[in-house]
C-alpha cells in the first residue's frame, strides 16, 4: 500500500502492475512504521502520496468527473458535423446540453434553442481549446470525437494520470524544465512561475520519445551529428541509395577505421548490396543549417541518447501532431533556451550565442549547475487557471497503465506475509 502510492502499483516502464513491498524507499519504510506505532496508519499515508498542485488538481478532478458521473454523465450527441456559426439546427440542442454539462458553455444557454449562436461558437472553441484542439469554434470531426468520449474513459484517464504523476521524483527544484510528451509541449519554471514555454516535436509512434528525469549540463552550438545505426538502417541507407548526391547536399561523410575518423568515398561502397550487419563505419555530419542537430543541442545525461535540440524542419511545428523524431525532443525557440540556461555565465547573451551560431564555431560550454529536466506525460490535468485539460492518447499508454492499476495481487501463499493493517484510501485517487 505505501509503496503503492509514494511511487505507484505500475512500473513505469514496463507498465506492468508490482507488488514489491520496497519499492516505496526508506522514507515510506518508516513513515509506516511510524504509523503502526502511532495508530495513524490513514494519516500517514495520505502523506506518501505527491505534496503537490498538479498532483491535487487531478485528485479534485477525479471527484468532479466521478460527482458527474453519478447524476448520468453526458449522452453521446448525435451526428453534429459541419455544425457552425450562424446555422438553425435541431442538433444544436444536444450540442448546447453537451458543452454545458462540462462548463463549456453557461448552463443558462444550455436549452437556449436550435440556432448555431456566438454563445455557443464561444463553447466550442472553449471545448477545444482543453483538448488541444484548433478553436476554430465549429464542430469538425476531431471535437465530435473528443464530445463523445464516455465519462467513464475520462475518469479512467484522470486515474492513469494520477498513478503516472507518482512516478516522478519528489525532490523540488526553484527552477525545472518540465516537457510534456502528450502535449507537445516545454515549459521552463522558475521559482513557481512558467517563464518560457514552447512547442516540441517528439517521437514517432513507432519511435517514442521515452519519459524521464536527468538535468542539461552542456549547452552546444553548431553541433555535428553522427547516425545512431539504427536510424542508419532503418532510413538513411535507402535514401542514400535513392539519392546519389544525398551525403554531399547534406554535409556528410562516411568514417571508419579504428577510431572511425578516417575518411572512405562513398563510391567504394557497394550501397545496393549492403547488408545492415556488414555496416562498420559511421556516418557523420558537419556543423551548419542542415544538421540533424540543427544550430543548438543540449545535453542532459540519460540511458536513451535522447537530447533537446533545435531542427532544421521548422516546417513541423505549426501542426497539430507534431510527431516527426527518432525519440529526441526538437525544440521550437532553441536559442531562447539557450539564452536562458547561459544567462548566469558573463558574456553570454541571446545575441552572442546568435553570433557564434552564425560564424559556425563548435562551442561546447558547461553549465555552472546542471538544469533539471522532466520528460513526462500528462494527458490530463487542471491548469493553474482551474481549466480541466485533455490531451490525446498518443502514444496508447493510458490505456496500459489503467488496466494495469486495476490489477488484482497474486494469490497469497502460505509462504507469503500476511498484511499488518488495512487502510480505507484508495489506490487510484
């Protein structure tokens, strides 16, 4: 139980429910014990459980949605596409009653009859606004979608939320950048406060950007790249056989030897017939606009190689979906960051960095303190307006991690402990 909710039932990257007794640390260890000492066994756990805004605000949106769905929820609306301003429609009564129920729209227009108003032009656009949607206030097939979603899916998704939240780390930080993968979004905190915020571009479905926690302590501009072999063979391989002049219009070169820096002609290799395990060489690409690295990278220490940095395909970013990576996080203003991290080391402004970019110097510079990052994923939370967000399944965890969270323990043996007090709270608020 206190392991459970000081960091969760479900693994976080196996999704897979445990039943480890240790994996709430020694400071759930004993909060427990100091429980059973004391008789406080409620009290004390409600205190593994995050100390946190973001952890409360879904634990209050658990209770609404489940207060909601006690008085019926909201009905599946009928077929409303191509609903929009200035229409008289019999189904914008069902439309006005959906959009209400939720706060969308006042509960006054609720029943304020069939005609396709500002009012109601305003709910829509609100509607989808929270789900990440363009507001473009008409009811499109995306927004039909999202309206249609039982209130039953919706708890189901504040609960996954919830149990995703625990998984974090608790140690607080003045300042953190905070991405989220479901929303495609960076955020840099500062002493409570979100200072910058910008769009991201992550992984592919097929080539997640992975969740975790590390910290930026290098900042580097005009980076050169070398292939992992997996995007080599899996990508750029047949566009060089598609394309005989692809490594020379995008600066690169193909190095081998013992230390992999001697130089080989790309004629000398048979691309046609290359096997993926005959692959011994890497390659690289130079500094400038077209690298895959684009003008400024960031490194923070993880297990998955995966770095923020700029993207010479600024073309993805004003999409919707903006999933287009190999699991590295392309960022939309790189060089504002960059002025960020480097404004507290003299001399470093927005200005210079620009500078350096442009003389296409590889500059390599350490941060004076490593900047804490979190790589998460929130498809639902309240934001700190009080607005309930809803964001896309993108990657299908949701779905994973409730099932999971709703799983029974293994039968006890007779070898098994039995459990020493019992607790009323509930696994999934």
């Amino acid at each position: 139980m206190g392991s459970h909710l000081s960091k969760g039932k479900v693994d976080h990257e196996t999704k897979l429910a445990r039943w480890d007794s240790l994996a709430a640390g020694t400071y759930g260890v004993k909060i427990l014990q100091e429980a059973l000492r004391t008789g406080e066994l409620a009290e004390r756990l409600s205190a593994l459980v995050p100390q946190d805004t973001v952890y409360e605000g879904l634990r209050n949106a658990l209770r609404t949605y489940r207060a909601l769905a006690a008085k019926g929820g909201w009905p599946a609306i009928p077929d409303t596409l191509g609903l929009r301003l200035g229409m008289s429609d019999h189904r914008v009564l069902a439309l006005r009653k959906r959009l209400a129920v939720t706060g969308d729209l006042e509960s006054k227009q609720r029943s304020a009859g069939r005609s396709f108003d500002a009012a109601v032009a305003e709910g829509v656009r609100r509607f989808q606004r929270r789900h990440g949607l363009d507001p473009t206030g008409e009811v499109d097939s995306l927004t039909r979608v999202a309206l249609n979603i039982p209130i039953a899916k919706r708890i189901e998704q504040v609960q996954a939320n919830l149990e995703r939240w625990r998984w974090f780390s608790r140690k607080r930080h003045e300042r953190l950048i905070r991405v989220n993968v479901a929303d495609m979004t960076l955020s840099v905190w500062d002493e409570g406060r979100d200072v910058m915020s910008m769009k991201v571009v992550i992984g592919v479905r097929d080539w997640p950007t992975p969740l975790f926690t590390s910290a930026i302590d290098q900042v580097i501009l005009n980076p050169s790249w070398i292939s992992p072999k997996t995007i080599f063979a899996a990508e750029l391989l047949n566009y060089i056989r598609a394309d005989s002049n692809y490594l020379d219009r995008n600066k690169m070169k193909i190095l081998g030897g013992m230390d992999k820096e001697e130089e080989i002609d790309p004629k000398s290799i048979n691309w046609k017939e290359l096997k993926v395990e005959e692959i011994d060489f890497v390659l690289w690409q130079a500094p400038g606009p077209l690298n895959i690295m684009g003008r400024v990278k960031f490194l923070l220490p993880n297990k998955y190689d995966v770095f923020l940095h700029d993207t010479p395909y600024k073309e993805d970013f004003p999409k919707r979906l903006r999933l287009a990576s190999h699991g590295c996080i392309r960022l939309e203003k790189p060089f504002d960051l960059a002025a960020y991290l480097l404004r507290d080391i003299a001399g470093w402004t927005k200005e210079r960095v620009t500078s350096v970019v442009d003389s296409l110097d590889h500059r390599v510079i350490d941060l004076p303190e490593p900047f804490p990052v979190d790589v998460i994923y929130l498809t639902a939370w309240i934001g700190r307006d009080g607005v309930m967000q809803f964001r896309e399944d993108i990657y299908g965890l949701d779905a994973r991690v409730y099932d999971a969270l709703i799983t029974k323990p293994p039968k006890r043996t007779l070898a098994s402990p039995a459990p020493t007090a019992r607790s009323s709270i509930s696994m999934t608020r």
